[in-house]
C-alpha cells in the first residue's frame, strides 16, 4: 500500500495553493491602493 502521497498530487497541490494566494494577495493590494488613492485625493482636496 502507498502510504505517501505522489509527488505529481504534491506538486499539484502546492500550485494550486501557491496560486489561490497570489490571486487572492492581488486583490487585496488593489483595494488597498484604491483606499490609499482616497485617502489622497481627500487629502489633497483639503489642502486646496
């Protein structure tokens, strides 16, 4: 009986997961960014 799992369902795994969170971390960013754009616009408006 195999009792570890293939390197191939390994890899495959952590390419997956790698890659949900790099999709996912790029979303994250861009609101940030839009957040931070706001936050400068109103700033600069303020300034005004």
């Amino acid at each position: 009986m195999k009792t570890k799992p293939s390197f191939f369902k390994l890899t495959a795994f952590i390419t997956v997961l790698l890659g949900a969170l790099v999709f996912s971390g790029c979303h994250t960013m861009e609101g940030a960014g839009k957040d931070i754009q706001k936050a400068g616009d109103k700033l600069e408006d303020a300034a005004k």
